[in-house]
C-alpha cells in the first residue's frame, strides 16, 4: 500500500505544483482547431510583432512569402507607457487563417502583460508546432464570422477532471472514430464482521455450526482497460483483471491462518452505442460480455476463485450531464449468466447501478460524490466438491446481498507537458446499507485509483 500512497503523492504533487506551464508563465492563451500543412507558405501582417513571429518561423525552416501563402498570421498589439514618454508593447493577440479554405480561422493567440516579448513569441510559436504535431487531419475549421459567438458557448469538455465517472466507473463515456484511452486502475477492498441479513455474529455463534470462523476478507483487483472508436457513434471498451484474495479465519482454538488465491480475472468486452449527444448532455447504451479468462478449477470457496467459469451477458445504459461547475452521471448495468460452469454452479445475477455528482474546484481539480445500488442474487447449483460444515464460504446459501454504498473521490486532470491528456482519480466507498443472505463477511469498504491516458487528445472524446 505505500507505493501507491508514494504514487498518489507523486501524481499529485507533479499536477498541483508543476501547473505553471510556459502558457501560464508568459500569459499566454492558444486555440488551435484544426492542423497546419508545415509544409505550405506562411505570410505575416506587417508590424514588430509579426517580425519577431517570423523570425521564429524561420528558424523552424517554415517559408515565408507574400506570393500566394497558403496561410496568414493577422497580428495586433497594444502599448503602455513604462515611464512618462516611453511606451512598450504589453498586449498582442493574433490569428492564424487558411486562405485557401475560405479564409477559415485555424488559430486564435493572445498575450497579456507581456515581460519579455521576444521570449513569449518564442514560446507560443514553440506551443503551436508542439499543438499540431499532436493533431490528426481530423479537426474542423471555424468561420471567422462566427469565431467569436462560438468561443462563448459552453461545449462538452472533456479535457475536465469530471469529464469521466469516478475511479471505478467502467465504460462511461465514448470516443470519435479513432480515439484511444489506455487506462489503469486498482481497487483495495476490506471486509469485516459477518453479517446475516444486517446482524453481526460472533465467533461462538458461527462456531456452533461451522469448524472455521472467517472474519476478514482482503480483495486487490487491478485493471487494464482499453478503449477506441471505431466510429462517432461506437466505441469498443475491453476491461482485463489480475485479483488477489485473502480470506482470514479463525478454527475453534482460536488459531489464525488464511485461504489465499491470485491470478487473472474474466476479462469484460463493451460495445458502447451513443444515443444521444449535446453541449451538456450525453447518453450511451453499454452492450457486453464476460468472458471466462480466469481460473476456476481449483478447489476453492466460491468467491476465491479467480474466474467464475461462464460467459455473462451484460447490458446497461449511462447518461452524462455538464454544466459550468457541476457535473454528474447515472449508469446502470446487469449482468446475467448464460450457463452453469464446470462445477455445476452459477452466481447470481448482479446489478449494479451508479448515480454521482461532480464540483470543479479549480480547472484541473474536481470532488466527486457517488451512490451506488448493488444486488447480487443466490447461486444456482452447488460445488459438490465443497465441505459445507467447513465454514461459511463453502456454503452456497450464503450469497447474495443488497448493498448502498458512498462513496467519495477526487479527480485530477493535468495540463504540464509530460502528462498532459491524461486523469487521475482517487476514491473511497464505505456501506449505508447492507442486507446478507446468509452468514457473509460485511462492512465492505473499498479505495479505488484511476489513472487514464488518451494518446490523441481530449478532443476524440
């Protein structure tokens, strides 16, 4: 657990304290909406400004002429007075238009309470080749008509740290055709007491009818997960797992010891379908299947196991909103399986239903509340291979709940250089409600970490 504590306080520290990127240190701002052919002419309005913009242009090998340029740079700045008679260029703002294409805004740029301008022009010239080299042939152009009306409305950001559910919401949102994600995630969980309906038991109470007391349950998962969009409209989403699971007991002597099992998990398959989608609103089908990947062949309780040993069927929905502060989402999914595995047995049928809300505290920092519904219903069929006297695990009778949990996170996306395009969330979920069928080890609280990666920017989401 202290690498990750370490991990956090790295992410953490390298996001909170390393936010002043060059933009922000030169008072800079930049749009850049669709990308330059590097190869075609470039020409300049005519002022000090524009010169040293074309000295940097010229440095990058970039050919500037005035007959027949493919682009333009319109260039305007404003003075202040840095003693009584000497005036000094504090402002410059700027765009950058396609002439080819109908004289289509490509680019916006500005500078404010400008320090040095030779360097701020070299540092937003350096940020436009960096800006377009990460760009594909896929963004659209904007009408210098209407430029500014729409640089007032308030589109989808997916650039925000609340764009994405909290830590452990998978298949929440979707790309562009071509958009990638790479995710990694892990999820801590602790169990404590057990429970029948929402009753603690003690050891001498379990002991009158099982050999063994298990009173403690440890269960890391840690998750790969990948996404792309095969076009606007569908997204593919593939979840892998890796679990560790450790369950403590006690036998009638009151001697310690554990049940231990690890290895990969079933591995899950979405097909994301989008619905609808609006500058606030956005809501998707989930569609799925998950695939018996992990182990189930040793002689294990049933929930040690690593894999259950069919395929289930998954189908849900989520839906998204974003306004300026707030945002939030509902997502409900249920998985059912589709046959009884090898040892004559299958889990019950689990839904699992998610509603959250999300507060941008600052642009790169957002909290996140969450609530979610969980029902698991009894197994069907029966381990014979399971001693049901041994403890209560072994028990197919005790399975099954209905479980509230809360859950609290925090969100971060990073604006730096080096982790740009990605998010890392943190969250903490602990039970208001639990309902056991069955003698089951309860009071299950969870820690869950999200760290997400999109090779291709924000703007394929």
């Amino acid at each position: 657990m202290k690498r990750y504590l370490v991990f956090i306080f790295l992410i953490f520290y390298n996001s909170v304290f390393s936010q002043n990127s060059d933009l922000k240190k030169y008072n800079l701002s930049l749009k850049l909406v669709s990308k330059l052919d590097l190869g075609e002419k470039f020409n300049l309005s005519d002022n000090s400004v524009s010169l040293l913009f074309k000295d940097q242009l010229l440095k990058k090998n970039i050919s500037i002429s005035d007959e027949d340029p493919r682009y333009f740079i319109s260039i305007s700045f404003g003075w202040k007075y840095r003693r009584a008679t000497e005036l000094k260029i504090d402002n410059f703002k700027g765009f950058i238009i396609d002439k080819k294409n109908e004289d289509k805004v490509i680019s916006e740029f500005s500078s404010s309470k400008i320090r040095d301008l030779d360097e701020s022009v070299r540092v937003l010239v350096q940020e436009i080749f960096y800006l377009n080299n990460r760009m594909d042939d896929s963004g659209k152009f904007i009408d210098i008509s209407d430029h500014f009306k729409r640089m007032d409305m308030k589109f989808w950001d997916s650039s925000r740290p609340d764009s994405h559910g909290p830590a452990l919401i998978f298949g929440d949102h979707t790309h562009k055709r071509g958009g990638i994600m790479i995710g990694l995630r892990g999820s801590y969980s602790n169990s404590e007491d057990v429970l029948n309906d929402n009753v603690i038991f003690n050891q001498n109470q379990i002991t009158q009818f099982y050999n063994l007391h298990v009173y403690s349950q440890r269960i890391s998962t840690h998750y790969l997960e990948f996404m792309y969009g095969i076009n606007d409209k569908l997204t593919v989403a593939s979840v892998f797992r890796f679990l560790n699971n450790k369950s403590y007991y006690l036998n009638k002597k009151g001697d310690d010891n554990y049940i231990t099992s690890s290895g990969l998990g079933d591995s899950e398959l979405q097909l994301l379908y989008g619905i609808f989608k609006s500058n606030w609103l956005q809501y998707h089908l989930n569609i799925g299947l998950r695939i018996p990947t992990g182990n189930n062949k040793r002689n294990l309780p049933y929930q040690l196991h690593t894999g259950d040993g069919y395929f289930s069927s998954l189908i849900g929905f989520t839906i998204l909103f974003q306004a300026k502060k707030f945002s939030g989402g509902l997502q409900a999914i249920y998985r059912s399986p589709l046959h009884m595995n090898s040892k004559n047995y299958k889990l019950g049928n689990y839904l699992d239903f998610n509603y959250w809300v999300s507060y941008l505290l600052v642009k790169n920092i957002s909290i996140s509340y969450r609530q979610n519904y969980i029902t698991k219903g009894p197994i069907s069929g029966v381990d014979e291979n399971l001693n049901i006297k041994d403890m209560i695990l072994n028990n197919s009778s005790n399975y099954g709940h209905t479980i509230l949990d809360n859950a609290l996170g925090l969100n971060f996306s990073f604006s730096n250089r080096n982790l740009r395009n990605s998010r890392f969330s943190l969250e903490y979920s602990f039970p208001i409600y639990q309902s056991f069928n069955g003698l089951q080890v309860g009071n299950i609280s969870n820690f869950n970490l999200s760290l997400q990666f999109s090779p291709g920017g924000h703007k394929n989401h």
